[in-house]
C-alpha cells in the first residue's frame, strides 16, 4: 500500500501542507523518537520544581539552594507562572510556538535542578536530560534554527552549508533534521521520490541525512505497515534504496525501528517475523534501530529513572532472539555515546553503572566504539576527542576507559576513513565484530585500487 500522496499516510483527506506545525505535526513531534517528555514528567517536574522555590523559609541544604537559584531563575519561568498582561501574542498558542517554548522551560528547569542536586549521579542525569533536551530540538525544529521556510525555494546544498556554520554538535543533529525534513518535503509533494540525496553533497552529512530520510520514510509507512506488513516493508525497502548513496541503504533501514518502537510497539514482532523471511541484515539494523529507540524512551527519559540507566534492561528483555538482543543493546549504547559525547562524566557513570555488561556482551563495547567513529566521520577533526582523551575517570572505572573509550578515540578517525573508502559506514548500524568489518573494509579497498590501477 503506497500512502496516499494527496490524502496522506493516513488517508485523512486533509490538505497536504509542508512540514510547518499544525496540530497533527505538533503530537507527532510529542512522540517522535519519544524525546519529549510524558505529562506525568512535566507534573512531576513542576512538583519538584515548587519544592525547590516555593519555601524559602526551609532551612535544609536544597530549600537553601533553590531559594538561592530562584533569585536568578527568568521570572516567566518559576513555578508560580504569573503571566503578565501583554506577554503573549496570538502566536504564542500556536502549538509550534508552544512546542519550542516548552522545550525551553524544560531545559531552563533541568539545568537549574542540575545545579541544586548534592548528589553526583543526580547533576548527571540532569545533564543528560538537557543533552537528550538539545539533540532533540534541533531534530525536530531545523526549519526553525536555520529559518528554512517549505514554500521558498532553496537546495538541499545551502541546507546543509548553514548547519554546519555551528558547532559539529549541533550541526550533527542539524543535519539528520534536515534528512527527515527534505524527506517529508519530497513524500508531501506527491511522487515517489528517487535519488533525494544524490548529488555533491559532504561526505560528513551523509550518516546523518540517511538517518534522517530513513525515519520519513518509516513514519510515512508505519500505518500501511500495521494492515500489510509484508507488501509495505517491501515498500519501505524499495523506497532506502531508491534515494540512499551507495554504502548508506543500512542507515535508512535502520530508523525504522526506531520509529516503530516509538510510535508503533505493537508492531515490533510482526515486522520482526516479517523481516526475518527477508535477510538477516535487515533484522539486525531494525533491532539497532529499536535499542537507539529505547534509549530515549519516556521511562528512560526521566532524571530520576535515568541512572543506572534502566532501559538496557529492555535491551536483553524486548528482543525475541539473541540478534535482536545484541543489536538492541548496541543500539542503545550507541544513541547515549553520540548524545553526550562531549560530557565525559556521563559515559564514566554509565561504565560504572554497568561494568559487568560491558564486560561480558561486546554489544555494549560495539554501541559505544561505533558510535565515536560516526561522531568522529561527522566532525573530520581529531579535535572532536580531546574532551574524552584528557578526561580522568574514577580508579574503578580508568581500565574500562582505556579500553572501550580513549583507544577508541583513537582508533575513530582512522576506522571511518577505512570505512567511508570502502563504502561501508552503513556496517556501524548493526552489531558484529569492528575487526573483522575493518579487515573486510581494507581488503575490499585494496581489491578496488587494484582494479582501478588494471583499468
């Protein structure tokens, strides 16, 4: 079943518009990649925000702090939210105004829980929110930081020369909303879309824009999928090769879990069986795809469950067979490697928190090491390292960073551009052995100069 171009993946009949925010858009993007946060966080996260300012006359060590902090908290933001007249405009309630301004707050909130929590796994989970927080927002609002408008013309190209303008964080996550953007584009303009992403485009940009496209793709799909599994994941299949470069098909195919264990778990076992009469490959990068899911999961998401990161838990328990485990848990430690790179204390905590894991399932060791290559292939600079290079961990945990983090760094920039060369980053999306994968790389590379040196 090919959704309706005119009608809409669910046949709605509504008029087709670009990717601006209506209604529908906007609890879409509530449940995308199941980055925002539920309403019972926002109530939970109003509760302890009013225990931090609404009793200064407490004396314990966090009523102290958050009287201290609430003098300096933007007055808009407090708890008591007295608005005055005049603050808001007609656009204001526009639910994409509304959107990005609650992401705000949230993230205005987290970093001053951050700052009043004594405890050090506490200030790291809330770190981890604002990280989760940031990656987010520039995903799901690239029209708005890099003031893109649907109706004005403008290549693919100046899309991604103005994401890169910013730091390589941010024009990462940029970059895959810009994939899901121009994707959603093209399906919304009623043909089939083909080659969407060929042309001269950095070969930086290519991991996330493949990324990006492939989740249009699953999302636009999914309601199909739910009446026909089989005829529309051949769809979805046909729909990554048709537009993915050569080397890339992995990356699209892969945000399909992702997008089904957001917004359609019930269909993880269908598609599962379904895929599984298809190749084991594809069953692999759908697993990888469900455990980058989990990991940013509303259970998952929350400060006060993150640590000690419950959600891996998921990862051996949702899988009905030991590939999807693997994958899933690759998955998941691949998505918290990329999402806080640059905040060290974070991957510590994680390898403390799971020593054991890490220790006996390589798949953990192969989330966190792909990972660092594909942040490594999206910066081409070594630079992007040093915060991980010169960071000092706890004693307990300085052996497990030595191996599965500062050598890793290490080993990135070489192991991408063996990869790239040999058209093989799509490989980084699914769970196997890294050196086994770089010898094949390298030989096949070898092969080809050979070949062209023939010719």
């Amino acid at each position: 079943m090919h959704p309706d171009p005119i009608r809409g993946p669910h046949g709605s009949g509504q008029e087709v518009r670009g990717p601006g925010m209506g209604l529908e858009e906007f609890f879409k993007a509530i449940n995308r990649l199941s980055w925002a946060i539920s309403l019972l966080a926002v109530q939970q996260l109003g509760n302890t925000m009013s225990s931090l300012f609404a009793h200064p006359d407490h004396h314990d060590d966090t009523a102290r702090r958050g009287n201290e902090l609430g003098n300096t908290f933007p007055h808009a933001m407090r708890p008591d939210m007295t608005f005055q007249s005049g603050a808001f405009s007609f656009d204001a309630f526009n639910p994409r105004t509304m959107f990005r301004a609650g992401i705000q707050l949230l993230q205005q909130s987290a970093d001053v829980l951050k700052t009043a929590n004594p405890q050090a796994d506490g200030r790291i989970a809330w770190q981890e929110l604002q990280n989760k927080l940031e990656a987010f927002s520039l995903f799901e609002q690239v029209d708005s930081e890099l003031n893109i408008s649907s109706r004005a013309l403008c290549s693919l190209p100046e899309w991604i020369d103005r994401a890169r303008l910013g730091d390589s964080y941010r024009a990462l996550w940029l970059m895959e909303g810009i994939g899901h953007y121009y994707s959603d584009l093209c399906l919304r303009r009623g043909d089939t879309p083909s080659a969407i992403l060929s042309g001269p485009l950095p070969a930086a940009s290519l991991v996330p824009l493949h990324a990006g496209m492939g989740l249009a793709f699953a999302e636009w799909l999914l309601p199909a999928i739910e009446q026909n599994p089989a005829a529309s994941l051949h769809e979805f299949i046909g729909l990554c090769k048709a537009n993915s470069e050569s080397g890339y098909f992995g990356v699209a195919c892969e945000a399909l879990g992702l997008a089904t264990r957001n917004l359609f778990p019930h269909l993880l076992a269908p598609i599962d069986e379904a895929l599984s009469l298809m190749g084991e490959e594809l069953v692999a990068y759908f697993w990888h795809g469900a455990g980058r899911a989990i990991y940013f999961s509303p259970t998952n998401f929350l400060p006060w469950r993150a640590p000690p990161w419950q959600g891996l838990e998921s990862c051996f328990r949702e899988p009905p067979h030991k590939l999807g485990q693997d994958n899933a848990v690759a998955g998941f430690c691949w998505a918290l490697t990329l999402v806080n790179v640059r905040e060290p204390q974070i991957i510590e905590a994680f390898l403390k928190h799971h020593a054991g894991e890490i220790t006996e399932n390589d798949a953990c060791a192969n989330g966190i090491r792909s990972a660092l290559i594909v942040w490594a292939d999206a910066t081409s600079c070594a630079r992007c390292f040093d915060a991980l290079r010169r960071y000092q961990p706890e004693h307990s945990v300085a052996a497990l960073w030595q191996k599965h983090i500062r050598q890793a760094c290490e080993k990135a920039m070489e192991y991408g551009g063996v990869l790239r060369s040999g058209r093989a980053m799509v490989e980084l999306f699914r769970y196997q052995s890294l050196g086994e994968l770089i010898a094949r790389a390298n030989h096949g590379d070898t092969e080809t100069r050979r070949k062209a040196s023939r010719e």
